[in-house]
C-alpha cells in the first residue's frame, strides 16, 4: 500500500515535470473558431432596390455569423470585385488572414404571373488557401408582389444622392421593410449553411483574448498609401450610429467600449479612376487597455480596403 502511494506520487511529479518543461507554444490556448472572411454582396440582379438589398444583406450576414460558431471577417476587395476567387482576391483574401471565404450573389428575383415574388441569393463558401468549394447553395424567401413594388419605387427609385444607398435617410429601417425581412430570412440561411460546411476546416489562430479596458476614445482616418494621402470626405457609421457630422478635415474621435466594431463608410474623394466600392464594411476588436487607439482604414490602388492599427 505504501509502496502504492509512493509509485501514485512519483507519477505525479513526473506529470508535472513534464508540463513545465513542455515549450509555450504547447501550452497554448487551443485554436479559435475557423475565420470566414465575407466579400460584400454582388448585385446581378438588376433591379432599383438591388445596391440598398446587397449592401444591407452584407451586414445581416456578418450579424449572424458573430453568433454562430465561425469568426466572421467582413473584407473589401474594391470596386472590380466579380464574385469570382480569382487569383487577386484569393491573394487579398490570404492576407487578411481568414480560412474560408464566402461569396454571395443577388439574382435575378422571380416574378410569376401571380403570388408572391421569390428573392434569390446564390452562395459559395471556399477555403481560402486552396480555393476549393466547401459548399455552394440558394437562399431564397418569397415577398409580397405589390410590397416590394412599392419600396422598391418609393424608397429606392427615382432620387438621386450623394450619400451611398446605406447612408441614404428612410422613413423606416430597412430591417423593418418587407426587403428586410426577406434579407433576414436569407441571411439566416446563410448562417446555417456557413456554420455547416465550415466544421470540416481546423483554425489556423488562436482564439482573441476577452476585450477589456471599459469605454475610449479611437483616432479615425482614412487614408490612400498608394497616393501618400488621406480622404477628407467621407461618410461613416460606427456600430449603427452615424458619426459623418464628427469628422473634421477627415479626422474622427470615435467615443467607443472594448468589444466588437463594425465600420461602415463611403468615400466621396478618391483619387482619380480607383476602382473605389460604394461601401466599405469592415470590423475589428477593440480592447481599450491597450496603448494602441489609432485606427485607420486603407483603401489601395485597385480600391481593396483593410483596417490598421497605428
């Protein structure tokens, strides 16, 4: 019995001698959930609420992937962007550092001789380093034929803006619209099917440390690197609350609290024939214990944007 105890205490201390030897980057927390990186919506649809659809639609899917079990990373491959994993975009999307990719496509919408009309979104999830498909599907949600005529003409059509079709005022939230819930339903779609097919890829980072540090203030700019400039003109929306009265001379003091932000913003001064997006969408984590609080957003010469901290 005695020799027992002491042979259980000696397997106890050789356990653990072999834990402290073992190097840190064993002792690691364990991988975090696989990184999806979202390109916008492409409109192929081609109809009057398709720019406001798409890029509401972009946001909704982004939403519902923060609670699924994938890290959503909204990404921006400027204004050439095709729907397509070519090599430039599987090269853009390899330095954001994301496992898969997912690309959405609004089609062309149903519209029988009678019922209700049929909203289609055509999906794609690949992994990011091969570019072989993981999944590929079609979301659809039907919507009220004379409802979607009249937002669609009221609401959309027939009035031009300087303001992006995101930033452009409405009487109602377009979460509220017969449009939006079909966005929503869509994007819940979405949800499930990424949330599905992305179980069979293993992450490649570590889970991000729990955000801290209360409330702050953030340096916002955005900036051309390619041209040596920054944009004085510029709108933009920091978790759903527009800030474009703050900005003075291109620069923004955001007020924010450690934790999720999502950015979206539209460009009104970009150089000379840049193939710039309508909307950039763009998220980061923000942990206000640290000494970095300088954000900036970078749009590059083919108008691809990524956000960097100073």
């Amino acid at each position: 019995m005695v020799r027992d105890k002491i042979g259980g205490y000696r397997r106890a201390q050789a356990v653990l001698l072999v834990v402290l030897l073992l190097p840190a980057a064993t002792l690691a927390a364990a991988p975090g959930k696989v990184m999806v990186g979202i390109f916008p919506t492409y409109d192929q649809g081609g109809s009057s609420f398709g720019p406001a659809f798409t890029q509401h639609l972009t946001t909704m899917i982004f939403q519902e992937l923060q609670n699924s079990n994938v890290e959503p990373v909204l990404l921006n491959p400027g204004g050439l962007y095709t729907a397509t994993l070519d090599d430039w975009t599987t090269d853009y999307a390899q330095k954001n550092g994301v496992d898969a990719v997912l690309i959405t496509v609004l089609l062309n919408t149903q519209m029988p001789a009678k019922g209700d009309f049929i909203v289609q979104v055509k999906g794609q999830l690949l992994e990011a380093k091969t570019g072989n498909t993981l999944a590929s599907w079609q979301s659809t949600a039907p919507i009220n034929r004379h409802e979607v005529a009249v937002e669609a003409f009221k609401t959309f059509g027939g009035e031009t803006s300087r303001r992006a079709e995101l930033f452009t005022p409405s009487s109602r939230p377009f979460e509220k619209q017969p449009l939006g819930g079909a966005a929503h339903k869509i994007a819940d779609d979405i949800d499930s099917q990424v949330s599905h097919a992305s179980s069979s890829l293993t992450p490649t980072k570590e889970p991000l440390a729990a955000a801290s540090g209360g409330s702050c203030k953030i340096d916002f700019k955005v900036a051309y690197p390619s041209k040596h400039a920054a944009s004085k003109s510029y709108d933009l929306i920091a978790n759903g609350k527009d800030e474009t009265l703050n900005i003075t001379d291109g620069n923004l003091s955001l007020a924010v609290q450690s934790g999720p932000l999502l950015i979206q913003l539209a460009v009104h001064d970009s150089p000379y024939k840049m193939p710039k997006q309508e909307v950039y969408q763009t998220n980061t984590q923000v942990d206000c214990s640290q000494a970095r609080h300088a954000l900036s957003f970078e749009i590059g010469a083919s108008g691809e944007g990524s956000l960097k901290w100073q």
